[in-house]
C-alpha cells in the first residue's frame, strides 16, 4: 500500500530558530496535508496542498507540494515554544478508487524548542 | 462552530469487555472516519460513513465496528478487547469525505485494555 516517509523523527531546536521536515512517497499523492498533534489532542490541519508545486503559507509555517507529487516538505520559522508537538505530513489513500475518509499518514516528527 | 466532539475522553477496560465509543462530528459534517493511534503503528484508518452508510474500511479484524446515525453521529464498538486495542481512538468529520482529504479530528478516546 501506500507509505509516507517522514523525517527527521526527532528535533530538538532552539526557540527563534527555523525548522524544516520533509514527506516522501513512493507513489503520487494528489494532494498533501501536514498536522500538528499536541499532547492528549487530536492532530489540527496546518496547510493543505492541492497542486503540484504549490507553496501556502500558515503565519510562520510554509509547505511545499513537490513537483513530482512524490514529496512535500513544511517550514516553521522563528519557532516558539508552543510550536512543541508532532507534526505529521499526510495524504488521501485513493489507490485505485475515492479514498473516502481514508488519510495514509507519516510516522511524524516530534518538535522540542528550548526556550 | 463546536468541533468533533468525542466521549468518554478516558476508559479502562478488561480483556475479553467490548467498549462503544461515540463521536459528534462538526455541524454540517457529513462524513466521519476513525482512526486508532498507538506508538508502534502510528495513524491507522479504521473506518468512514456518510449517510448512514460506510464506504471504506480499513484492516482490522471484525471485532471492530461502527455505525453511523441519522442526525451524523457516530459510534464505534469494539468487541471481545484484546491487549493489543490498547489506543487512542480518534474520530475525524469532514463535509463530503473524499479526496480533499481535510479531515478535522476530535480530541480522541483513550483506551486502555488491562
């Protein structure tokens, strides 16, 4: 099926200093979606990207949609503490029909930032 | 505009119990999946309805089930609880389901099977 490969696994930063992780796939998504989950909460929508190429921009978050389909990558810039979480880059799981609900997700990226 | 609001937030169950978990998607939402989240195998589909109706179903043995109400409301049930169910069970609603893939979940159910 399906995989997304995320990394780094793990950061452990600085507060005011920029991070940046990165989603691969072996197939083609059509369209990317990068979470942020905090602890005891359910994973929030940050971006969502719908073409190949695109660059959005959240406030201090920006994403990439690769040009291939096959990769996406999210920025945070002069990160703060409450940026702490695991991020989590995401796709619909349409192989073959409508993915209907159905998201393949990466095995996320735990943020620490250091105050 | 309430999110998906999911109950109970927190249950300890036997093996062998059954549990019913239950979630109110976001007004307007017609679409609910669930997903189970545990440190080994990450995000996993469980499950999606629409209508009353399910359209997908991920890998997971029968024991697990759900239903979806008329007014959109949720529940899934899951049987005969082995070790392994121990997670947190996340509920997520959408307008239509489908390939935007932009879900927004709830805060999650935790299980805990002793």
């Amino acid at each position: 099926g399906q995989q997304l490969n995320q990394s780094p696994q793990s950061m452990f930063i600085q507060e005011g200093e920029d991070v940046s992780m990165n989603c691969t796939s072996s197939s083609i998504f059509n369209t990317w979606l990068w979470y942020k989950q905090e602890p005891g909460e359910g994973p929030v929508l940050l971006i969502a990207l719908y073409k190949a190429g695109e660059l959005t921009s959240n406030g201090r978050l920006t994403a990439q949609f690769g040009i291939t389909r096959k990769d996406s990558f999210l920025n945070i810039s002069a990160s703060i503490p409450s940026d702490v979480g695991i991020y989590f880059c995401a796709g619909p799981s349409n192989a073959g029909g409508t993915s209907y609900g159905k998201l393949t997700f990466g095995q996320g990226t735990i943020l620490t930032v250091h105050p | 505009k309430a999110g998906v609001t999911q109950t109970p937030r927190y249950l300890i169950k036997t093996r062998g119990q059954q549990v019913t978990l239950s979630c109110s998607p976001i007004s307007g939402h017609r679409s609910v999946s669930w997903y189970q989240q545990t440190p080994g195998q990450g995000l996993q589909f469980l499950f999606e309805y629409f209508s009353e109706t399910q359209r997908n179903k991920g890998n997971f043995p029968g024991r697990f089930s759900g239903r979806q109400f008329s007014n959109s409301r949720s529940e899934m049930n899951v049987s005969t609880l082995e070790l392994g169910d121990s997670a947190l069970y996340l509920c997520a609603s959408s307008l239509q389901g489908g390939n935007t893939g932009e879900l927004f979940f709830g805060e999650g159910s935790r299980l805990t099977v002793l």
